[in-house]
C-alpha cells in the first residue's frame, strides 16, 4: 500500500537525476531488458513451436486410443448384453421345465391313463392339458412320445442308463430326465382300481409294466422362444442399433440351411427364414461360418462383418458377439455398428480437444502475462490475478459439480415418477399439481426463496413411497377397507427413508415427515406444538388432504376446504388456510380424467380368473364386453364397425362336455386372436381391425377344415357351423349385446 509519506520522501542518491534512475532497474539499462525480453521472446516462440508439434502428435494419438476404448466399451456392452440374455433362457428354460413336471405329474395321476394299452385319448388328453396350461402352445405330434414297457424296440431318447433307473424305482408315477435333455415322465400300468379307489396290481407280477411319456425339449425350446420373441421385440430401442437376435443351429456341419434366424427385432420378417455359411457380406467375409466355428468351441466370439441397418439398405461395418446357448443349440449374438462407434469417438475427442485448446489458451496467457509481469517487477499484481483467476476457477468447478449432481438427481427423479405412473396411472400428473399449488400458496404467505425450493422439490416427491406398495393400495383412499388405508398411509414414511437415503435429500425428507403429522390420522402433538412448526409442512399437508378430496372423492374446492376447516381437530393456522382459498379461487384444481376401461394384456393376465372360462380356457363374455365398451368409448371403432364370427356346434348331446374338448384347439388355431366362449355350443372370435391384419381372414377354408378335422376325434355327432355378424360403428353397446343374445338364441 502507498502511503503519503512515502510519495513525499525522496529516495534518490545524491548526484543522479531522476531521469537517470528511471532509465536502469535492477541494475541494467533499458536496452539490456529489451534485449532480454526480444530474446525470450524467441525462445518462447521455439518452444511453443515444438509444443504444437508435439501436441498434434499426441492429438492423433489420443484420438486413436479414443476411439480404441469406446469400441472395447461398446464390445463389452455387446457380451454383456447377450450373456444377460443368454441367463434369462437358462431361467425361463428351468421354470418352463418346472411347470411342465408338474403339469404332467397332475396329468399322470388321471384314472385313464396307462389301464391296459395305449390309445389315441391318451395323447388327446395331454394334449388338451398342455393347450389348458399353455394356451399360446402349437403343439407338434412328434413332441409326445408314448411308450409301455418292456418292449423288443426301444426309442431313440432311451438308455441302459434310463432302464436301470426306472427297474430301481418304487412302482409310482415318478420323473425322469432324458439324455437328450427331454422330459421323461413314468407311470405303472394299472390292473383296476379297488373299492378305495387304491391301484390293484397282481402279486404274481415278476415286474411292472411302465407307461412312458416324453416330451421332446423342442417343445419347451418352443415356450421359450415364444416368450423371448416378446420381449426382444418389445425392448428394441428405435433411437440406437443395440439389440438382440438368435439363430438356432440345425445343422452343426454348416453348409446352406445350417441355422434358421429365430428372433430378429430389427428384421421381424425375415424371422424363419435358413441361412447359410456359404453366405458372403459386400466385403467378401463368410460371417455366418465364422460364427458357427466360434461358438462350437465353447466359448463366445468377437468378429467383424456388414450388415444393413434396416430392410433393403447399404451394409455397413459391424462388431458383433454371439455365444451359444447348448441346450437349444441357439447362437445369441448382439452387435454394434462401426459408424455409430467412429462417430462417438469423434464426439468425444472433439469435445476433449475443444477443452484443452481453451485451457491451452488460458495457460498461454497466464504463462505471457508472468512473464511480462516478471520482468517489469510487478510480481504482486501477478500474485493477485493469479489468485482471482485461480477463485473464479473454484468456482465454475463448485457451479459444474452442483449442476452435474442436479442432473443426475432430476434423472432419478424422473425414472422414479416414469415408474410411479406405469404403476398408479390413476395418480399421473399429481406431484405436478401438488407442487403448482404449494409454491402458489408459500408465495402468498411470503416465505423465503429456499424454503419454497425445498418444498416444491417434496412436493414433487411426496408420493414416492407408493413404488414399495402392492397393487391392490394404488386406489384411491375412499376405495380401500380400513385395513388397507392404514398400510397405505405407511408410504409417506417410506417415501421419506427414499429421500433421505437414495436422494441425499434430508431437508426435502424432514418435510415430507413434518408433513405427516397435520394429516388427520396422524393428529397425535398438541394444537399449541404445530401452529408452532415450520409452514411448510403444514402447506404440504393441506394440498395434498385438498387434491384427495377434490380429484377422487367428488368435493368442491369450497366443500374440501370448510371439511378440512370444521373438523373436530384442526391443526391449520388462519393465515395458511385463508392463503389456500385464494390461490383455490383463482386458479381451481382440474378434475381427474377418467381411465379407459380396456383392461391390457398383463391385467388380463394377472387377473385369470376374472376374464377366462375355466371350462374352455378361452375368454369369457364379461372381457368380449369389456372390450367393446372401451373400444367405443374411445372411438377405435370404424365407420364399417366391427365383426364378430361366431362359431356354433351343433347336434351335440353333452354342450359342455365338447365345449371343454374343443376350446384348447380352437384357441391354438386361431392364436393369436381372442376367442371368446358365450354359452354351451357357442364362440365368438373378434377380428383384428388393425392395419397389419386388416387383409388376413380370420377363418380361412382351410382353418375351418382343420377344426372340423379336430371335432371329428373327439366321440361325440357335433358339426361346426360358421357365420359372421357385423357390429355397426353407429350402435350402441346395448345394441350390440342385443345382436350378441341373438347369436345364441338362434340356433
């Protein structure tokens, strides 16, 4: 710091001017510092050429090891993909194996099987099983195998092994496993049943006769495959190229037909068709023989070809990984495209570039300015920029850490409200209101910037704790039992365990649990205790009892307040009440838009027994209803409207008897169209009014000759009778439920 006294004392030796002082410092003149700061100035210049240099080399060098690291990432990514598929078939193959032993462990245990000799019933009959617990099963002939021993001719999938098993094994109906992984299922031949309803065997039986039924593991390779094919389409991702396919081998000496493509998301119709090793990409590679040799050695394979990215298009560079799954003799392979690796490495290395070109540049400037500042002697102006350049620093990086941890928070954030609303659809859009009307409602009160922040973030937040619960709470309060309202009030309390401990977020967490203490169920503190807390959760509290009651209970806004207001305990202050009608009247809380009544195809599943016949194991006519309901409340329905074919039997003397037999191969034939049984004796098919099948009969000459060849197995004088009633788009649904009770009335 320059004082007074300093600029009035004269330092200057005796006999020199102060001109002549000026002109040398530090001892040397100012022609001398010139020459010195000429002469570092070409050394810099030489060094900053030879820097440059060196920086383009290792420019090019670290664009290749870019590129090299984003490929082995993407490679990784690939192998990681197909090895996660490959452990979803090792445990859909399991389950499906499971299911199918004690499916047949059940079958095996009916009083016809196995009596004197083997018939034709008997295959029916678990044929009719399989299509009862498989509905989407197409059942081969050659999957089931049937044999009684002992026999002189032993089949294909038997073994000494097999034999000796079965001869050391109690006389029970017990399961095998083949040593072509196929199922084995044995049973003793029944002599007749005694008055207990016990098996009688003779004791004179030097050994048992044993039924034998096989299941060949094509048919479990079958559900499996259906299953798959499901989900692989389903999970494709339009925006990026990742995705899974898989051949199956058929023949392991290659050649042409070695393998049928299976499942191929991106190429659906090419699904089923043979491929062949001798098959050559545009670069002259054989991909489908270096895959085949690869996978046959046990262990996964990394190699290169061109495939197109769509149908018809131009093959481009690919890098692919397949592995293979034994039992199936399936080839799992995922891949990624060169291109789309080029042009992440481009991405990201010009972006690593573009950064070290700018702190390049500060260096540069930094390294000029100590210099200059160095040899004019300023070096405490250079101590303070140094210091003020080196705060601004600190500080874009704390402003970029707080931005990145921010983006990542709202990405968690966001995925958990995407989860919230796949499971409570009815509830969609809530956090948002929630969050409108407390910040509209704090700012009338006046509170402070970061007390309204943490409250809109709980407010956004404030019924996370529903991801935890089952599906029968996700309702609204005034549709669940007591006991029920009581485990769903649990959620707050789990929604602030997320935000304290997932979220980092003990402030937002604090709030949501204050919350809960000016709910109604949870008034246990004194009225003095909460008019003395925070508003904020008062706030909190008050919208959300307001939105229950607006949104899903049928009050007013007025009505919702004065309930709220008049209760026996209230635990709001004046003034927050008050707020809340004014921001209530001037911007009033939307009702909640009603859902469509079209039940999908999980809720169909999960609940089974609510829109399946348990006798024909087709659908019911509560679903056909159902359907038609929601399809034209929202207006699916065509000027042309809809057909229905309806499908009679007729000359039957046991209805439900037929209907039993029938329905399983009706539904196999016709999948994956929903056949619906209305009464004994009659169906009805909805036809698909899509665009993709809106030119495929549904009940072709040929379709209608094979279930009429499958009625004629069965020992009864049924005929089958075809007829098609169009729904017109401009009825009601009580017209078409009139047209319905025509179809079974007129016989």
């Amino acid at each position: 710091m320059i004082k007074d006294n300093d600029l009035s004392s004269d330092n200057t030796p005796p006999g020199r001017s102060f001109l002549d002082a000026t002109r040398e410092f530090a001892g040397l003149s100012i022609r001398h510092w010139l020459g010195l700061v000429a002469l570092s100035g070409v050394v810099l210049g030489l060094v900053l050429i030879i820097l440059e240099r060196d920086s383009r080399e290792m420019e090019a060098l670290h664009a290749a090891s870019t590129r090299d690291l984003i490929t082995s990432e993407r490679r990784l990514q690939a192998s990681l993909l197909v090895e996660q598929t490959l452990g979803v078939i090792a445990s859909r193959h399991r389950d499906y194996e499971h299911r199918l032993q004690r499916l047949m462990m059940t079958t095996m245990r009916a009083p016809f099987l196995g009596i004197t000799h083997l018939t034709g019933r008997d295959r029916s009959y678990i044929s009719t099983e399989l299509l009862r617990q498989f509905p989407d099963l197409r059942i081969n002939p050659d999957w089931i195998d049937i044999v009684q021993l002992p026999s002189n001719l032993y089949p294909e999938w038997w073994s000494t092994e097999l034999n000796l098993r079965l001869h050391t094994s109690n006389d029970s109906p017990h399961f095998l496993r083949g040593t072509d992984a196929g199922l084995i299922f044995a049973i003793p031949s029944q002599q007749g049943l005694g008055k207990d309803g016990e098996v009688r065997r003779p004791r004179n039986t030097a050994s048992t006769i044993w039924t034998l039924i096989h299941i060949d593991p094509q048919m479990v390779a079958f559900l499996v495959a259906n299953e798959l094919r499901q989900s692989l389409h389903a999970s494709l991702d339009k925006g990026e190229s990742r995705y899974v396919w898989i051949n199956e081998i058929l023949d392991p000496t290659g050649g042409p037909g070695y393998a049928r493509r299976l499942i191929h998301p991106l190429l659906p119709g090419t699904e089923g068709t043979l491929l062949s090793t001798e098959h050559r990409d545009s670069s002259g590679r054989q991909p489908y023989k270096t895959e085949l040799e690869g996978v046959l050695q046990g262990s996964g394979i990394f190699f290169d070809y061109r495939f197109p990215r769509s149908r018809g298009g131009p093959e481009e560079d690919k890098t692919t990984y397949a592995a293979l799954y034994p039992p199936f003799q399936w080839i799992v392979a995922s891949g990624v495209y060169m291109g789309d690796i080029n042009n992440a490495a481009l991405t990201a290395h010009a972006d690593i570039m573009q950064e070290k070109s700018r702190l390049e540049r500060w260096h540069l400037l930094l390294t000029l300015g100590a210099c200059l500042l160095l040899f004019l002697a300023i070096g405490h102006a250079l101590f303070r920029q140094s210091r003020t350049r080196q705060r601004q620093m600190r500080q874009r990086m704390g402003r970029l850490e707080n931005e990145l941890e921010q983006r990542g928070e709202d990405r968690l954030i966001n995925t958990l409200q995407m989860i919230r609303n796949e499971r409570c659809p009815q509830r969609e859009g809530n956090d948002l209101i929630v969050a409108e009307y407390v910040t509209a409602i704090a700012r009338e009160l006046g509170l402070e910037e970061a007390q309204i922040s943490a409250l809109e973030r709980t407010a956004m937040l404030h019924d996370m704790g529903r991801l935890t619960l089952p599906d029968t709470l996700l309702k609204p309060m005034a549709q669940l039992q007591f006991d029920q309202q009581q485990l769903l009030r649990q959620q707050a309390d789990i929604g602030s365990r997320v935000l304290r401990e997932a979220l980092n977020a003990p402030l937002e967490a604090s709030l949501l649990s204050e919350s809960q203490h000016y709910m109604p169920y949870r008034q246990t503190d004194s009225e003095a205790a909460l008019l003395s807390r925070s508003a904020s959760p008062a706030i909190l509290a008050l919208v959300v009892q307001v939105l229950e009651l607006v949104r899903y209970s049928g009050l007013t806004q007025a009505e919702a307040i004065s309930e709220i207001e008049h209760c026996a305990y209230q635990p709001f202050a004046p003034d927050i009440l008050q707020a809340a009608r004014r921001v209530l009247t001037r911007k009033p809380i939307p009702r909640a838009e009603p859902r469509s009544a079209i039940p999908g195809p999980r809720q169909i599943e999960r609940h089974a027994d609510q829109w399946r016949d348990q006798t024909t194991g087709c659908f019911n006519r509560a679903l056909l209803e159902t359907l038609l309901a929601g399809l034209l409340h929202e207006g699916h329905v065509t000027v042309q409207g809809i057909t229905l074919h309806h499908l009679q039997l007729v000359g039957t003397q046991s209805p439900l008897t037929t209907d039993r037999q029938f329905g399983p191969h009706l539904n196999a034939c016709l999948y994956p169209l929903k056949v619906f049984h209305l009464a004994p004796g009659h169906f009805v098919v909805l036809e698909d009014e899509t665009e993709e099948a809106s030119n495929v009969p549904v009940l072709t000459p040929a379709t209608q000759q094979q279930l009429r060849n499958v009625l004629r197995t069965f020992e009864t004088d049924a005929e089958l009778v075809t007829r098609q009633r169009l729904l017109s788009g401009d009825e009601s649904l009580k017209d078409w439920r009139h047209h319905i009770d025509q179809l079974i009335a007129d016989d």
